[in-house]
C-alpha cells in the first residue's frame, strides 16, 4: 500500500458551513468526501445533522469508514461517482456541497501518479478502479483531444509545442512515469524564467482533467443534484479552475431566471426562477487561509437557494 504523506485542509470551512446553515439542523449531501474534512464540521455544527457523503476514490472509503464510529447514525458514504446521485434515494436536502478537484491525500499519494517529481506511473485517475490512465490517454488520445487537455482545461500557452512532444514519444517511457514525462517538457519547453511553478504544471492539470471527465461529470451533476434540494436548500460549490467556475455560475444564472452569457437573448420575462443566487461574486478564500493552505490560492465557492 501506498504511503500518504499529508492530510487534506478543508477550504473555505467556516464560509461553506455558513454558507449550508449547518448549524440549524438537517439533510446534507457532500458530493466530495475526501479526507472528510467537510463532512465532519457538518456533523460537528450540530447534533441533528445527517451527512449522505459520496467520493469516487476507492480509498476514501477507508477514511470514512474511520468516521462511521464517531458519527453513528448520522453519517452514510456511497462509493461512486458525483453523476450517479440520481440513482440515490435522498429525501429533500437541506444542503448539498461540492468541494471539487483533487485532495492531498491524491496529489501526495506518489503511487496514485499525479506528482510530477516522482518516479512512478503515469496514472492520475480520481477513481483508480476503472477507466483510463493519463499514459493511456496520452498514447491513444486524437490530437484534438490532447489539444482540448492541454490548451483548454490546462490553460497551457506552449499547447502546440507539447502536443507535438507527446506525439512524438507515444510508446516510449516518458509517457509512462510521472518525472520523466515532467521532464520532457522542462528540457523541451522553455517558461521564459516566469515562475515559481513547474513548467508541466498547467500540462498535468489538463491531463488530468481530461481523464476524468471532471467538467462533463460537473455539467451532468448540476441539474440532478439541485432537484435534491428542499425547498429553502443550498447547494454550495467550491471550484478551483476557471472553466469549472464558469458553468458553476452559468449554470446559477439559468435556475435564477438570468441571462446566461451575452449571447443569451431570452426576455427575462420568459425565463422561469427556480432558485436565487446568495454570491454575486465568488467567495475567496482570505490572505491568512492561503497562506496556512496555499493549494486554496484559486478556490472560488458559490451559494444557491432553491426557491421553487
Ligand atoms: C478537493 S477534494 C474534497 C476534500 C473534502 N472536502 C475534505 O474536506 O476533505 C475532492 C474529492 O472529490 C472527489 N471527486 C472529484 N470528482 C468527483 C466525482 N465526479 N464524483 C465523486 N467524487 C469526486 C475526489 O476523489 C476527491 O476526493
């Protein structure tokens, strides 16, 4: 078995449990479990709390099994995927959170093949159980979708240069470990001395992206997840990628009767309010939380209440 160095530190706590007025008492769903650093302060906000807990990591079975005992009664984990929610049977929800990405229990697991200084395969996936890895995908992958991974999801402005590498090197075995892959593209792409980051960080992330669907998986969920909703029901969510902020917000403007984008030319008047949005701006995390908690620097959380 693996070793896990770190544990994860909840972003955005007090505001996310504010935010799911945990404090009142009631039904919670927390789509991302994780190390269950959310799940806990819910149940710790009040003894009449029930959390419905889901994570698609086989692993973070073991670490809700460790809260079962303390919680008992009061706590429920599912072992899939956010998108199958719809086959759960939950009665109205009080709150439903959504703290989304990766935790530091995988970013730090070097087996699980998300850090780019390890010597270890190149595997990447949430759910490490099925599905496939971020070798496979880089050797079998269409060009358009290593375009898609690398400018669109990574944001990475040498997309055209690391395509070209990866093509280049299918089969080989710097796309098949995490440091030498992370290698090719140091030697191979130049940063112009930008930054303190890695210059595969952005290619590791839309890899990583890619591979797990994260942006369909989001799409998909939205829409099942607020039909869980009581009425007066939050549904928080925690996003850390622009894209992923996007259709969070596009999708709270569609269920508060708003026009979604610019293109958007529906009267108001036609558009039907299912719900209304209690953050007209994101929530950030504050300079004391990033500085405890530097992976929270691009946390963004946004809070809709069902009204109809
Ligand atoms: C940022 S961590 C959540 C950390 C958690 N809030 C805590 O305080 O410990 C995100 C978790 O969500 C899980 N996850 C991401 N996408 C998922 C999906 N589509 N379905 C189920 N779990 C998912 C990941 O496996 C990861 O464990």
């Amino acid at each position: 078995m693996s070793k896990v160095l770190n544990s994860h530190q909840p972003v955005l706590l007090k505001e996310a449990m504010e935010a799911l007025c945990a404090n009142k008492g009631g039904k919670f769903l927390d789509c991302t479990f994780g190390g269950g650093g959310h799940t806990s302060a819910i149940l710790d906000s009040s003894d009449e709390n029930f959390v419905y807990a889901i994570d698609c990591d086989p692993q973070a079975k073991e670490r809700a099994n460790a809260l079962q005992q303390k919680y008992a009664g009061r706590f429920a984990f599912c072992n899939i995927n956010f998108t199958e929610a719809d086959n759960m049977y939950l009665s109205p929800l009080d709150g439903i959170l959504m703290d989304l990405g990766v935790s530091s229990f995988q970013l730090d697991d070097k087996a699980r093949g998300f850090s780019f200084r390890e010597h270890t395969k190149l595997d990447m996936r949430m759910d490490n159980s099925s599905g496939q890895t971020a070798t496979e995908f880089l050797n079998t992958a269409t060009k358009d979708e290593l375009v898609e991974a690398l400018r669109d999801f990574g944001e990475e402005e040498n997309w055209k240069k690391i395509t070209s590498l990866i093509i280049g090197n299918r089969g080989k075995d710097t796309l098949a470990y995490c440091d030498l892959f992370a290698n090719l593209i140091a030697v191979n792409v130049s940063d112009r001395g930008k930054g303190r980051i890695h210059p595969a960080t952005k290619t590791f992330q839309g890899i990583r992206i890619a591979i797990n669907g994260e942006l369909n998986a989001l799409l998909k969920a939205l829409p099942v997840l607020f039909e869980k909703l009581c009425l007066g029901g939050r549904l928080v969510v925690i996003s850390f990628h622009s894209l992923e902020d996007r259709i969070v917000k596009q999708f709270f403007r569609r269920m508060a009767g708003q026009a979604v984008n610019r293109a958007d030319n529906e009267p108001a008047q036609l558009k039907e309010k299912f719900a209304k949005i209690l953050t007209t701006k994101p929530v950030v995390p504050g300079e004391n939380e990033i500085n405890l908690n530097p992976r929270s620097r691009s946390a963004k959380m946004r809070v809709l209440e069902r009204i109809k």
